[in-house]
C-alpha cells in the first residue's frame, strides 16, 4: 500500500511546473521529474543513477545547490544557479534546495527549481540597450543650464498632477522643495496614487534634470538577479556573466528610483546601503570600486510607520532612504479631486479614441464620491478610458459603468422600494459574493493570482469559492 501511494505521488510530482530533483546521499541523481528534463535537456533514464555532476559538468561541490546542502545541513531558499548543459544553453534558476535526515544524518537532499532564463536575459538586454542608449547620450554632453530636453529623463513634471485639495497642494509644495537638494526621498503610497508621477516631477524640478532617470521595480525581478541588475557584473563572476554596468553606473549623475522597495531582500539592502553611505560601489565579482553620483529616491506601498514594524526594510537603511517622507493620499481620501480628475481624463480619452463626452451624470458623480477606489487614480483613469472605448455619447451615465460600480445605489435601492425583494442573508451575501469575485477576475483577464491579490485573499481560497460559486 506504501509503494502504490508513494508512485501515485511521484505521478502527481512528475506534473508540477518547476523542475525538481532528489539525490542520494553518494550524490547521485534517484528522481527527476519532466520539468526538470524540459529544463535540461537530459532524458530521465539517463539522469537516474548518476552523480549530479557528472550530469551538470559545469557545476562543482561549491556552485551545485545540492551538494551545498548536503554539506552543510542547512537548507537554502531562493538562490540564484547558473549552468550550462550539454547543448550549451546558458541555464539560470532560483532553487530551493533542502537536505532530507534522517535519525540525525543527512541521506540525500531535495530541490525545487524555477527557470528564470528567459527573465534574466530580458532584463540584461534591457540594461544593454540603456548603457548603449545613455552612452550615445553623454556624447552629446548637454550644458547643466541647457533649455533642451533630454528624450530619456523623467517624462511628468508638477504640473502633470492633477488636483487642487489642500493634500495634494501639500505633495506638490514637498515635491519642489525635495527638489532643491540631493538627499534620499522615500515616497509611501498604495497602488494607483502616482508615487512615479511624483517622483519623475522632483527629477524634472532638480538640477539632475538633464541627466539620466531610470526606475526599477524591486519587486519585479528574482533577489539574485536583482543584484547584479543594480550594481553590475564582470566577466567569469557566474556561469554568463560579462562586463555589464548596473543601474547604478547607468544613472550616475542623476536619479535612480527603486519602487517597492521593501520587497528587496535583506541581503541586499545591506549592500545598498554601504553603496548609500560611500558613494562606491562593487560590481558582483569585481575586485574593485567605482565611484559613482546619483540621487535615490525609493517608494513603498505600505505606510511609512508600518514598514520597520513589519520588518520589511532594515532601520539603518530606512533611516538613510527616509531623508526626506511623505505620504501620498489614497483617492478617497481627497475625494475632492474627483471632479477634476474626471474632466482631464474624459479629455485625454476623447481625444484618444476620438469621441466627443463633455461630463458625468449627477448620479455617476455620487457613485464616484461613495465608492471606496482601491485602485486609486490609476482606477478612476481605467474606468473613464473604459466607458469612452466602448461608448458614444455626450454624458457619461450610471448604465455605461463597469459591473464594479453598478452595486453601489442600486442594492440600497431595491432594499428602500421594496421589502418584499429581500432574500435570506446568507443567499443574498453568496450573490453579492460571486459578482465581486466574477468582476475581479474579468477585470485580470481570469488570472487567479491576480485575481487573489486584487481581492486580498489567498489564492486556495478563491479558489475554493471559484469551485463553490460555479464561476469558472
């Protein structure tokens, strides 16, 4: 019975996406499943039984994951490998590997392994293509108090954000005077507030307005990975590496923005800050430093007070980065800009797709008012863009809304006009239930991470409601 369940499982095992290896405690390869062999271009018969460096000969008893672990009894999570096969495809993944005990000794060691190649080599070209571009740029050496634009700094100024409350006149004012200095700004706000529209308008406002912008997501990329993007490589430092600037050397002189910037491993920031704190920096495998001279200015999407609290960030770095704060408002906590953002993006959209809308219904007005906007102005622009694609028309009305908005009014109005429309609680929350998780997930396009993340839920659960509910 033991054997037939411990086959079913390496069945269901053989099915999962990320490649996944077991090896003995010789070193030898005794599972393997499809993924793997997809990633390496090994057929399973001929991997099963061999040692796994004799099967990866370009990896060693310090480089392999694997033998780490089995080394050193300690598992490792979420690091970088590189390797070539046996067709000479330069290979890149971000392993966990454990080592499996047993009565106190280590008998072999298991890894789970997720190909980031395509990733990694994306993100490089990007970094070519702007150490080309920044290169060809600096040829043309513009004067300090030149009056020409450089095509590839910031692109928004202050007086691209829109709105008149006494909060964002607030943003706007801090925004300047940020400006006049070279300190770190960490700028806190959810998703959609406009924290890089804040940011590229104190780039343009600065004296580093000619010289390079360049923003990474730090949430966006692999931790490895991640390093060598901002500081660089140089040659022979891992299995690929070539002599590559890092973003860092491609914004010297002027901003380099790092959004999300809790979501970096705290590895890294160790490594962030001694570059913060010297003004030099290491390219991953370099024996030497270079100088470099470029603002930070960093963004969270969390409040400022809760990020040390949550242990997201280091303190010595949080206090470094946080020079100069502030907080970006959520929408509905100016809501007083509504009317206005609605009149720019009704604007922008008309003259986008060619349409001919002047204003809002009175009642689409108080729908907007009411409604809480957990996609901030990012939010209220799609939904502007949406009702302007799909429609013709002079006014925007409540019928041309997307289903979000449509439960607003139009519950308390069944409830008020008649009583005999009530349902039984629980069937009436299941309905309301399943319309909002239907919205959220055709609003991703029916992907149900997204889907989970929008409606902060985990992903097992929707899934069980999905299942329950019968929306899928």
């Amino acid at each position: 019975m033991e054997r037939k369940f411990f086959n079913a499982l390496l069945k269901a095992i053989d099915h999962i996406d990320d490649g996944i290896h077991i090896i003995d405690a010789s070193g030898k390869i005794i599972y393997y499943n499809q993924a793997a062999k997809q990633l390496d271009e090994i057929d399973v018969e001929k991997a099963i039984g061999r040692h796994i460096l004799e099967v990866y000969p370009s990896l060693s008893l310090e480089t392999s994951t694997l033998l780490q672990v089995m080394r050193t009894c300690k598992p490792m999570y979420n690091v970088e490998q590189n390797f070539t096969n046996y067709k000479g495809d330069k290979i890149s993944t971000v392993n966990t590997s454990l080592p499996i005990m047993y009565n106190n000794k280590v008998v072999g060691a298991v890894e789970i392994s997720k190909n980031i190649t395509a990733v990694k080599e994306l993100s490089e070209k990007i970094v070519k293509l702007q150490n080309e571009l920044y290169a060809r740029q600096n040829k043309l050496s513009l004067p300090d108090n030149s009056d020409v634009k450089n095509k590839n700094t910031a692109d928004y100024t202050f007086l691209d954000i829109i709105g008149h409350s006494k909060e964002m006149q607030k943003i706007k004012s801090l925004g300047l005077k940020a400006s006049e200095s070279d300190s770190p700004v960490l700028i806190s706000g959810a998703t959609g507030t406009g924290k890089e529209l804040v940011v590229q308008s104190i780039h343009n406002s600065s004296k580093r307005k000619n010289h390079p912008f360049i923003a990474q997501n730090c949430a966006a990329l692999p931790n490895n990975l991640l390093e060598s993007i901002l500081f660089g490589s140089v040659k022979g430092s891992f299995t690929g590496a070539e002599n590559r600037a890092g973003l860092f050397e491609l914004a010297n002189g002027g901003t380099l923005f790092l959004d999300e910037i809790n979501s970096m491993p705290v590895e890294l920031q160790a490594k962030l800050l001694r570059v913060l704190q010297d003004g030099r920096l290491r390219r991953v495998g370099a024996s030497t430093t270079v100088d470099i001279d470029v603002r930070i200015v960093s963004a969270i999407n969390v409040p400022l007070h809760k990020v040390l609290d949550l242990g997201q960030l280091r303190s010595d770095l949080f206090y470094r980065l946080s020079v100069i704060s502030f907080e970006i408002p959520s929408l509905k906590e100016r809501v007083q800009d509504i009317p206005v953002l609605v009149d720019y993006f009704i604007k922008k959209y008309n003259e986008k797709c060619n349409k001919f809308f002047s204003n809002i219904s009175n009642e689409v007005l108080k729908i907007f008012m009411d409604y809480d906007w957990p996609g901030n102005v990012r939010e209220l622009e799609h939904t502007i863009e949406s009702v302007i694609s799909l429609y013709d028309g002079e006014v925007i009305r409540e019928e041309h809304l997307p289903f979000q908005f449509k439960h607003i009014h139009n519950n308390k109005r069944d409830i008020n006009i008649d009583s005999n429309s009530i349902r039984p609680l629980d069937v009436s929350l299941q309905s309301y239930e399943r319309e909002i998780i239907a919205s959220a997930l055709e609003k991703v396009d029916y992907n149900i991470s997204k889907a989970a993340k929008l409606l902060n839920v985990p992903r097992q659960t929707l899934q069980y409601k999905i299942k329950k509910l019968e929306i899928m």
